[in-house]
C-alpha cells in the first residue's frame, strides 16, 4: 500500500470502520510511514481532546418532565384508537359467515365505523398540529387583526378562499392565521385570541362526511361546524361550550355574508 | 394497545443523545428542549412502525428532521446547501452554559467554540461520530447522505478543526 492509497483509509481506520485485508495492509503501511502515521495520530489526538473537553448535553431534568407529562397527556386518548381494527374485521368476517342479511348488517355497522374513525382521526390530528404549532411557537406566519390582509394572504396559497371574520367585540380577538396540513391536505388555519387562551380554527371545502359535534382529545376541546360550503374545526383548551358557539357563530357569520 | 411502552422502551433512554445533538446542533439551551419535544411528540405517533430495536439511530434521525424544520422556520441561512462554500456566520456565544464554561478551563472552552462554529453539516458528523460514537453506516442513515459523504464531511471538519485558530491559541 502506498500514501495515496492509505490517505483515504487513514480516518476510517482511526474510525475503526475497516475490517479484514485492508485493516492489515494499513497498519503494515502506518508502521514504515512517519507521513501517514502522523496523520492517524492527528485523528486519534483531536478524538481524544474532544471526548475530554467538549461537553456532552444530558437531557436536563426540565425536559424529562416535559416530556413525561406529554406522555401523560396522550395516555387518554391513544389507547382508543388502534383497538377498533380488530373489531371491525370482526364485524365483517361474522357477516360474512351469517349470511347476507349479516353482511348488510355489518357493511353498515363498519360504514359507521369508518365514518366514525374519520372523525376521531382528523380531531386526533388537529390537535396535534395545535399542540405542536404551540410549542414551536409557530402559531401566526400571517399577522394580522384585518380580515382583509389575513384571508388573502390564506387564499394566495391555497386552492381555496377561507372565509375569514374578525369577531373582536364577542371577545374573540384575530391574531392572524398560518399553513397546516389536514389529511394531507393543505388547510388554513385562523388563529384567534379568547382573553388568555389560543383558539387554532381550521377552514376547509366541506368533507364528505358529517362531522360530529364536539370532541375532547388529550384535554384539548375540539369543535366542529359546517357552513358557507366550509368545515370548521376549533381546537383550543378553553371550556367546551364557549368553543362550540364560538365555532357555530363563525360558521352562520360565513353563510350569511 | 399504547404505543407508551414502546415509547419508554425504545426512545426514553436515548433522551440524553438526542438533546445533545439537539443543543449542538441549535447550540441553545432553550432551543434545543423545543427541538426535542417536538422530536418526541413525533416519535410517540411513529414509534408503532420501528421495526428492530435500534431507536437510537432512529430518534436521533428524528432529532434531527425536528431540527431542520426548526432551523428553516427560525435560521433559513443557516441551511447551505453546498458542501464546499459553507460558511457559518451565525456564532452563537450562548454555546455554553457560563457556570459550565467557568468550571472548563479556557483551553476546553476554546475547543468547544471551534465545535459550535463549524459549518452545521460538518458539527452533525462530527458530533455523532465522535460524541455518540455512531458507525459510518449509522451516521449516514441518520443524516440521509451517502457512506462516502460521512467521511468527506467528517475529514472536512476534522481539518477545520485541526486548523482553527482557537485550537493553536489554547496551545
């Protein structure tokens, strides 16, 4: 072996990266090379001070608790939803062996179900993408209290126009509106203000199926309304009724515009 | 069923791995926990689909997927996107904490502040070959770069290192 050879193979060798023959043919060539030897040295040294000098960054006990109170949070809701894939395969294969009557009988029940699943799904996700929008800090790209500088600046980059209504003197502030993502969708989402609480509503062509009415998913109420050819799903943490007549207000304000 | 002990067993005791890397990376303390969170909000949904046990490999590649999208919203120039020319201008003096600084003598907090200053596509190699202790092979998949780049990268930053100026001030 020779120093060209040996030059790329020096740093893997310090790196305990090869194996066999060319382990062998580079120790033999750094044991008759100063040039070469030098420079594993060089390697070894810098590893050396680095492992003693540059700090390594444990977890600190404030991350730990946040994340195990994250876990505590989700503890709620996650066991509900990988049980129902069983049950509706039972629910179809029961059907099948009763007979036709049966199968209608469980195509409905699992139609139910799906429908049903959709529902906690997109509400599982939407509050998700609250949370995690939350502890970006990455709530607002738009900001904006104007319902005319928000709705188009939401419209230029989607393929669809959110109504958007400021609805300041109910109490309920415009603090402006960001891009999500909902069912692989691109959704809008405005975000308002409710004295000290955060209110994410996500706006959307309505979706083939009805959605239900009110959810609470890892503490976090989410509420639904339909209106103006829209979906309106509110997430937020104040109290449940307050979100509900909020999001339905939102909605007949749209339809009615 | 829950995925919580899948989560407590494969990714919980990497914690530590990946706020380093995290706190490298965004070389900030409040930073990096937001990094980290975000990472572990992430690995909780996807922790059903990791086959095999590795979740060390495969939190860290979430670590750093959080990082990215962390670092395109708050340091867009940070991302260059070409090996050769990267330069980092963006030197945070918060690298460390001060009471930890003040315990290392001036020389470590030099190496560490040549650490902090590399370009962010060599401080990723480097710091988890040589603070994790990662593979090649390991490295690459983490970074989602060819085996051949790993080295590339890691020789590069070995030399920027070799030759900082704050390297031959401490000696």
């Amino acid at each position: 072996m020779n120093c060209n050879e040996a030059g790329a193979l020096v740093a893997a060798h310090a790196d305990d990266e090869l194996g066999g023959f060319r382990r062998h043919s580079i120790e033999k060539h750094l044991r008759s090379c100063a040039g070469c030897a030098t420079k594993h040295q060089g390697v070894l040294a810098l590893r050396a001070r680095l492992r003693a000098e540059v700090p390594y960054f444990r977890a600190p006990p404030a991350l730990h608790t946040r994340v195990r109170a994250m876990l505590a949070d989700t503890h709620a809701v996650a066991p509900a939803r990988p049980r129902l894939e069983p049950n509706r395969w039972r629910w179809l294969t029961g059907g099948a062996l009763a007979g036709c009557t049966a199968t209608v009988l469980a195509w409905v029940v699992g139609t139910a179900v799906i429908d049903w699943r959709a529902n906690e799904d997109v509400a599982v996700e939407a509050v998700a993408t609250h949370v995690r929008a939350t502890l970006n800090n990455h709530l607002i790209e738009v900001a904006s209290s104007d319902q005319h500088t928000v709705k188009p600046w939401l419209s230029a980059r989607l393929d669809y126009s959110p109504p958007v209504q400021d609805l300041a003197d109910e109490g309920f502030v415009l603090a402006g509106g960001r891009l999500d993502t909902l069912e692989k969708r691109p959704v809008a989402t405005l975000v308002y203000r409710y004295r000290q609480h955060t209110i994410d509503v996500f706006v959307r062509p309505e979706a083939a199926h009805a959605p239900s009415s009110l959810r609470t998913v890892r503490g976090f109420n989410v509420a639904y309304a339909t209106g103006a050819g829209m979906d309106w799903l509110a997430v937020s943490d104040v109290s449940a009724d307050v979100l509900s007549t909020f999001v339905q207000r939102l909605a007949r304000a749209a339809a009615s515009q | 069923m829950s995925q919580h002990p899948r989560f407590e067993e494969l990714v919980l005791p990497h914690l530590d791995a990946g706020y380093n890397m995290a706190r490298w990376l965004t070389r900030n303390v409040n930073d990096a926990e937001d990094v980290v969170q975000d990472a572990c909000v992430r690995a909780l949904t996807y922790v059903g689909a990791l086959h095999g046990s590795d979740g060390k490999a495969w939190f860290l590649t979430i670590v750093r997927h959080a990082f990215y999208d962390w670092c395109r919203r708050n340091r867009p120039a940070e991302i260059a996107p070409d090996d050769g020319t990267a330069i980092d201008l963006a030197i945070d003096p918060a690298a460390m904490d001060p009471q930890q600084a003040a315990l290392r003598g001036a020389e470590s907090r030099m190496l560490a502040d040549a650490v902090a200053e590399l370009p962010l596509i060599f401080r990723e190699v480097l710091i988890l070959r040589e603070l994790e202790e990662l593979s090649y092979k390991e490295i690459a998949r983490i970074a989602d770069v060819p085996i051949g780049t790993v080295m590339s990268r890691l020789a590069r930053a070995r030399g920027l290192l070799q030759r900082s100026p704050l390297l031959h001030a401490a000696r």
